[in-house]
C-alpha cells in the first residue's frame, strides 16, 4: 500500500487520478436507474474503476512523460502561429472610481487554443482536470494592456477550469476581477457617457507565435449585472494588431463598453437645491428696501449655500483643468444669488440721499436766500435742483450757486448716475432728489421681480437643451492610437 502510494507521489498524471474517478461519469459505470431516491442507485463496481484508472493513468503518462512534452515551447513550433480564442462572461461592471479614472470589472476569462501533443485516442470525451496540472503544459501569457490591478479568485479553492478535448483542444477558464483605466471626459458631466475599454494580449509572443482571436460568444454579461450610477447602453468588440519595430507585432483583442450616467442623483442632490436657493434669494425683491438687515443676510446666506453645494462634489471628481456642465451650472446660479445681493446694493444706493450741509458756507451772501415775490422755488425736476430767480436759472449744488441763462434740460436719475460715473464734472457735487428714492427704487424691485426669474427659466432651458442633446465623446479610436503609440 506504501509504494502504491509512493508512486501516486512520484507520478503527476496518477496524483490527479483519484479526482478524475469520481468527476467522470460515463455510461458504463452506471447500472442502475438514477432515478427516485438514492438506495435505486448503484456506483461503478470496482472492476470498472479499476480499469477507469489504468486508462486514464496511461494517457496522462503518454501525454505528459512519454511524447517528451517540453512546457516552455509552444504548439507547433516553427510552424504557423497558434490561435487562441478568447471570451468573456462579465458577471459584473462596477464600481467606476472617476477620480482615478478606473473601472471594476468581475469576469470569467475563457481561452482555448489546440496543442496537438495533447492529443489523445482513448475512449474518454474530455479530460476535466485540476488546474495543477497547469504548470506541467504551455499555456497562452495573456496579460490585460490597461489593467491596474487584476488577481484571480482563491476561495474556497482557485476558481479555474481545464479541460482537454482527444483532438488535442484546450479550454481554460478563469474567474478574475480586473481594475483597468478608463480615460474620462467630463466636460459634459454628469450628463456625460464614457467608453471604458479592456485590452489583453500575449506579453512576450509576436503575431508570429501567437494570434488571438474572438471566440462566437465574444462578450457576454450577466442579467443580474447592475450598476449603481451607470447603465450599460452597448458593448463592441475587435481586433488589432500594435504595430512594433521594437519587441514585434502584437495580437490584441479589445472590448469596449458603452455606459451612460443616470442624472437622478445629481438631480436630487445638486441641481434641485441649487434652483431652490436660487429662487430663495429672490424673495429680497418683495422685502422692503429699509429692510437693510434682513435683505443682506438673505443675500450672504444664499451665496453661502451654493458655495457649499459646490464644493460637495469636488472630491468625487479629478481635478481636472476644464468647466464641467455642473461647473456651468453652479456658476449660473451663483451669479444670480450674487446679482440679487447687487440688486439690492442699487436699491439701497438710490434710497439714500446725501446730506447737503447748507450752513457751512462762510459769507451771509451764500448763506441765505430769501424767498420773495419775485423768486419762487422751482419744484423739483428729474434729479437737479433747480432755483428761478427772476428771468435766471440756477443749479443748486453742495455749495456752489451755477447760473444758466436758459432752462436747463430735465435729466433722469439713470442718466445722471451715468454721467457721473463717466467723470463729468457737471455732476461731481450730483445729490439724489427724494423722487428718485420714491418712484425709481420700487421701479427696480418691481423690475427684477420679473427679470430674474424670466432670465432664469430662459437660461436653464438653454443649459439642458445643449447638454442633453450632446452626448458622449467617442474615444475608442483615441484610445487605441495611444497604445498604439506606447508600443512602437
């Protein structure tokens, strides 16, 4: 029993004999019904299994010790290219990290390819092998050209499958997750679409050793696949062959997987909050324009809020050096929360007028005017003072009596505040009239209560109208000239 056992150690092909036993099921070895409870079933009887493993011992032995079978050369050598067909089955897609620009990837990995010095005529359909014996054949050096990070799943055991078809076909399967780059645009952010690509290929063997191709199935996703801010729109694959003068021509195989973000989100979180402030800050148009406290405070509370809304999102994005669509958007609200706070400073401006110290002037002669019959006071026109005395006119300023031989023309406040802050000395000394505090003040509160909110709407139609209908920028063929571009 010792020596059987000894050679067991000794032999690789007889050490995976036993798994092989129970695995492999044919006909023969079944001579009852399988059907009903497990007392109707019989198990192969041991003259059966006995001569199970002696078959199967001997075709291990031919293939791995007999023929000479040297691991470290491929099939065919020196002969045509060996094909390796290769398919994928994403069980699923996510997390997509944009500050690193990567994405997660959980997928069984699936090659074949045909060595002819595995071949076999014995009267077994297909070899369901451990993968231990992995390390005793030659097998494809795949690697993922934009993969970060990839490691194959170990528990309970390797999740690996390798199977040897009597022609000489080989399949191996593998589950892996892997971490690859995604180079992302945001410009159209968060209503933006991104390609993610997946690249693999042979890492030391040229097209003239190794060729891959697409197997039928090429890419297959799970139905249970779900992504929490994305939704899979497509998924495309191909081939290509990187051009090298270097380390030669290389066969690579590309998936390309179309995904759109939901908006929900960021409706939810920035862009409602953002129209709400928003339309907060107008509610100063109705307080009273005494309400000096109350309207600035309005005014600081609101700019606050949308600097907060906006710096919320900062750590979840690269720091890029382009606008974003939120970016736009958050400086669209700004500027009106910031122009209801101006609107009022205006208000404000207009309301007070200054105080004219007549009583500092020096002579008696500039000090007092008496009214008399032949002097009247001239009611107050536009935004002068305006004195008649006799067949003159006189424009009061601070201290300073001008006289003007002909009726001087009545100018609005509008224009006056226009002149003065042009530099015309006519209206250095320009004081505000109680009229303008009167009439022009609510005319600018009844004004923006309109304005703002119609320029508002206006400008939101055209931000969603622009960005919703932009789309996603195409980067597949960008993509594959930059690793083109790496390899030659």
């Amino acid at each position: 029993m010792l020596e059987k056992a000894s050679l067991l150690l000794r032999n690789p092909g007889a050490f995976l004999l036993l798994q092989l036993i129970y695995s492999y099921r044919p006909g023969s070895f079944v001579s009852g019904s399988m059907e009903g409870s497990g007392d109707d079933v019989e198990g192969p009887s041991l003259f059966d299994c006995d001569e199970t493993r002696q078959n199967l011992t001997r075709t291990l032995d031919r293939i791995m010790f007999w023929s000479n079978y040297d691991r470290n050369l491929r099939p065919a050598t020196g002969g045509p290219p060996v094909q390796v067909e290769a398919d994928i089955y994403a069980l699923s897609i996510g997390p997509i990290v944009e500050v690193n620009m990567e994405y997660h990837l959980d997928v069984f990995f699936r090659q074949r390819w045909n060595d002819p010095r595995l071949a076999y005529d014995d009267p077994f359909t297909i070899l369901s092998l451990n993968t231990v014996m992995l390390e005793s054949i030659w097998y494809p050096d795949t690697y993922f050209h934009n993969g970060k990070k990839s490691y194959g799943h170990n528990i309970t055991t390797p999740n690996r499958l390798f199977r040897i078809a009597p022609n000489g076909d080989v399949l191996y399967t593998q589950r892996l997750t892997i971490i690859a780059e995604c180079k992302m645009n945001f410009e159209n952010y968060p209503m933006d679409q991104q390609i993610c690509p997946l690249f693999f290929g042979s890492n030391s063997f040229s097209t003239d050793d190794v060729v891959y191709i697409w197997h039928p199935d090429k890419v297959e996703l799970s139905e249970s696949t779900r992504l929490s801010q994305f939704f899979l729109k497509d998924k495309s694959t191909g081939e290509t062959v990187m051009k090298s003068d270097r380390i030669g021509d290389r066969s690579i195989l590309y998936a390309h997987f179309y995904l759109q973000r939901h908006i929900g989100y960021f409706l939810i979180q920035i862009y409602v909050p953002c129209i709400l402030v928003t339309m907060s800050s107008w509610v100063s148009f109705w307080l009273n324009p005494d309400a000096t406290p109350s309207r600035v405070a309005l005014g600081v509370l609101t700019i606050l809020a949308i600097t907060t809304l906006g710096w919320s999102i900062k750590d979840t994005l690269p720091k890029v050096s382009y606008a974003k669509s939120l970016d736009w958007y958050l400086a669209l609200c700004f500027t009106f929360v910031l122009g209801s706070l101006v609107e009022f400073a205006a208000v404000n401006f207009f309301s007070k007028s200054p105080t004219i110290d007549e009583a500092n002037t020096s002579t008696s002669a500039t000090a007092v005017v008496e009214e008399t019959n032949d002097t009247r006071a001239l009611s107050m026109s536009g935004c002068k003072r305006k004195l008649r005395f006799g067949g003159e006119y006189r424009l009061t300023h601070n201290n300073t009596d001008m006289i003007y031989e002909e009726p001087i023309e009545e100018e609005s406040c509008g224009d006056a505040f226009i002149h003065c802050l042009k530099g015309n000395t006519k209206y250095k000394n320009f004081s505000w009239s109680r009229s303008c505090r009167g009439v022009e003040v609510y005319r600018i509160d009844r004004a923006s209560r309109i304005a703002f909110p119609l320029a508002f709407a206006l400008l939101n139609v055209l931000y969603w109208v622009t960005y919703l209908s932009a789309g996603g920028v195409n980067y597949e063929n960008d993509t594959i000239s930059a690793l083109q571009k790496e390899w030659s």
